[in-house]
C-alpha cells in the first residue's frame, strides 16, 4: 500500500518537474530568439511571437506528457501482468487444492490441484455454488466460516467433501481469511489423506488385532482342558439317564453348549496362531474337493447345489500351509452354507489371471449382507448369528490367512441376492505339477 502511494507521488512529481522543465527551456528559447532576430519588432508581431512560444510550449508538454503517461502504463500494465503470472502459477503449483470463495459459497478461484481431486474443472465451478460440500457437511462448514470472520483460521481438520462423481473423499482442511479491500472472502487449502487415514485404520486394526490375539491365546489355553473335561462328564451323566427323563434333554443341551464353547476356543487359538512357518506350493484343486468332502453332509442335510468351475485351474499353486488353505475355503463354505435356504446353490470358481494370481470365488444365491453390515464382516467377533451360534471370527481369520500369503480378500454382496466372496492368491512360482 505504502509503495503504491509512494510510486504515485514518483510519477507526478517526476511529470510535473520535466513539464516545468520543458515550459521553461521553450521560453528561454524563444527569448534567445527573439533578442537575437526579433529585437525590433512592432507590438503586433510581438504578440504573434508570444501566441507561438505559447503553442509550441503546449505541443510539446502535450507530446511529453503523452509519452511519459503511455510509457508508465506500459511498465505498469507489464509488472500486473507479471504478478498475476506469479500469483496463477503459485496457485497451480501448489500441491494442495485452493478454493477461495465468498460467504455465499461462490467460488471465486479453484486451482488445478482442485481440478484433479475434485474432478470439476474452473470454468465448470467459477461463480458458482461451492460443489464439493457434502450435505452433512453444512453446518460444520458454517461453523468454519464463523471462527475464520471471528479472526480465528481453522488448521489442519480432517473432513470430507465429494467429488464430481458422488464420492466421499477424506481430506485435512484449512480455512483462512482473505481480504481484498473491505471484503473478506475464505481460502479453503484441502489435501486428500485417503491413503493416510486408511494406513491409520490399519495400523488401529492390527493393535487391535495383537493384543485381542494375546488375549485370545491366554483365555483359549485356559479354556481348553476345563471345556474338555466339562464335556465329558456331561456326557457320562446324560448316558447313565434315562432317555425319557427330562434332565436327558437339559444334558443335550448343556452338550451342545459346551461344544460350541469348545468351537469358539479353537476359532480363537486359529486367531492367535503364530503366521506359518512353512508355507508349501500347494495345488489348489485337491484342497477344494477335500473341503467339500468334509462339508458333504452339511451340504446333504441342506439339499445344496455346488457347482465347481475350475477349468484347468485345478494344478495352481500357491504357496500357503494345506491346513491355512483348508480353513479359509471351510470358512467361506461354511458362511455360504449358512447363507443359503434349502435346496440353495453355491458356485465355487478357480480363475487363473493374466498378472500371476488365482482368483478363488465363492458366490451363494443367499439371503446377501446388508449394507450397514458390509463394512464390517472382517471385524473379529462380528456376527448377525444368534448368541452361541456363531463366533464371528471366521472371516477376521481369514483375512489374517489370506495376507499371510500376500493376497487379497473381499466381498461383495446384494441383500436378497447372494453373495460374493473373492480371494486372490499369488501363484506359486514352482512350476505346477499337473494331477495324473
Ligand atoms: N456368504 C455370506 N452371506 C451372507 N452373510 C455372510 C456371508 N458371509 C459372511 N456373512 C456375514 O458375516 C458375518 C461374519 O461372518 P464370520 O464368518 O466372520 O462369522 P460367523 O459366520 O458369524 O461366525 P462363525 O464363522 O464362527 O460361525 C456373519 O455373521 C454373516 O452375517
Ligand atoms: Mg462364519
């Protein structure tokens, strides 16, 4: 502000000294003149020769101050030109999306780092409504706003906004003020941490996961032997009663209990396990049939339809323990089982894929998992059975199984529809051995 002033005061003193200058070189001019040539010249003459001094002072401080004017504006305009240049490319090269925007919302600059996490480009969003505040996100912002007017700028706030597509995206926000003369406008600098808050969520998981695998450990040691024992007493007991004694079905009962118990404690040692020592290439086929096999009656009782589609995917290896590889596909059967009604059908499909992996799907036309539930289903001890009919720890050990080997796991479900569980494994380099 103080150098604009100054500069002003610069350029009409400079202008109104190099006039004076100017008027008074033309006047000692003509008087030069007019001493030397004119000396006796009448009164009318005289006057002519003055009306010509006074012309040709005008001319020329209307030729200079033209000049001058024209040539100030030139740098003037060259240096505005120059800093709006530095100013867009500070805006572009900035690695954090920039929105500057008025009370109302209206956008009034978007960089290009806006452009790429937002996915609008300026032109769609200058002069318009803010697009990328989600509807809950309202009242927060409002509150944003009111802390940065009240002279306090909002650091580093994790929040969300949607992009062009719909979607959620989580960033850390900083709303400062901006000024331009008595209006004050709102520069919103967002950066995604998507990537960030994911590792954090990992990171929480597998804390969690430690020290529930430490807990698990020491409470399925301790259960173990007073389970077995319990079990066999019951037993004893409901063998020495009599059938049609109504302590006989009590006894069943409390039997069927304590064998759920017991199951819980295998499920939880199965958590806690050490990760395999001795992984093996392992062909993929033989371990599916011995799955079924052993799910056989389950899958009679139910009159279950199963379908393998394995092509010739069967001989894929992959390096895990059989016993790791049999507990992941019981556990996704198993859930498939449960998911379907009667005389249901379950696919399982072997895929080898271009990128060295074998994708292993397992889909159930079953009852599907709503959405509220989605985000959930690897959670230990997340289950929509009743108390004591199921652990919820199946699908958190087969994530646990699954990573171990360096894969992938997912499901993808329509309530009402079925189900879709999605292993991918990394093939064995080994090459494979082809069942004779
Ligand atoms: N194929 C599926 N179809 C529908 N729901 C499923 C399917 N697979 C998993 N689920 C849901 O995910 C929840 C968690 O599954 P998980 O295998 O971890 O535990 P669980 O099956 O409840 O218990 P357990 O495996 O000890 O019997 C289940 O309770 C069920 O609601
Ligand atoms: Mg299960």
């Amino acid at each position: 502000m103080d150098n604009c002033l100054q500069e002003r005061r610069w350029f009409w003193t400079t202008l109104v000294l190099s006039s004076v200058t100017i008027v008074a070189l033309v006047f000692a001019f003509w008087e030069l003149v007019e001493n030397r040539f004119f000396r006796d010249l009448d009164y009318v003459s005289l006057h002519y020769l003055y009306i010509s001094r006074g012309v040709t002072a005008s001319v020329l401080l209307a030729i200079w101050a033209g000049w001058f004017v024209t040539r100030q504006r030139r740098i003037a305009e060259a240096q505005l030109r120059k800093s709006h240049e530095r100013y867009r490319g500070l805006l572009e090269s900035s690695p954090g999306a920039i929105v500057l925007y008025d009370r109302n919302l209206c956008v009034l600059e978007w960089n290009a780092s806006a452009e790429r996490l937002y996915g609008w480009s300026r032109s769609q969003v200058s002069n318009r409504e803010l697009p990328t505040i989600p509807p809950a996100q309202l009242t927060e912002l409002r509150c944003f706003l009111d802390l940065v007017e009240h002279g306090d700028p909002v650091l580093d706030s994790e929040t969300v906004r949607i992009n062009n597509l719909g979607q959620e995206i989580e960033v850390q926000l900083s709303l400062l003020p901006f000024r331009e003369g008595q209006q004050l406008y709102f520069l919103e600098v967002t950066s995604d941490i998507r990537e960030r808050i994911r590792l954090r969520q990992r990171l929480i998981e597998l804390e969690k996961l430690t020290s529930m695998g430490q807990m698990a450990a020491g409470t399925a040691h301790h259960l173990n032997t007073p389970l077995a024992s319990m079990l066999l007493r019951v037993q004893m007991m409901r063998e020495r009663t009599d059938s049609q004694n109504g302590f006989y079905s009590d006894l069943q009962r409390l039997e069927h209990s304590i064998g759920f118990c017991q199951q819980f404690v295998r499920r939880l040692l199965d958590f806690s396990r050490r990760p395999s020592s001795r992984p093996a290439p392992e062909s993929i086929g033989p371990v599916v049939q011995a799955v079924l096999g052993f799910l056989s009656p389950s899958l009679q009782a139910k009159r279950a339809r199963i379908v393998v589609e394995q092509n010739d995917s069967a001989h894929i290896q992959v390096l895990a323990e059989r016993n790791e590889l049999e507990t992941l596909l019981l556990i996704l059967l198993s859930n498939a089982l449960n998911a379907i009604s009667d005389e249901g059908t379950i696919r399982v499909r072997l895929e080898n894929t271009p990128d060295s992996h074998l994708n292993i799907v397992i889909s159930d036309d079953g009852c599907g998992i709503s959405p509220a539930h989605q985000a959930h289903m690897f959670e230990p001890f997340f289950t929509t059975k009743p108390i004591g009919k199921g652990t919820g720890l199946g699908l958190a050990i087969a994530k646990n199984i699954v990573a171990e080997s360096g894969g992938e796991i997912s499901l993808v479900s329509e309530p009402g529809k079925g189900t879709n569980a999605m292993v991918r494994l990394p093939v064995c380099d080994t090459p494979a051995a082809v069942p004779q």
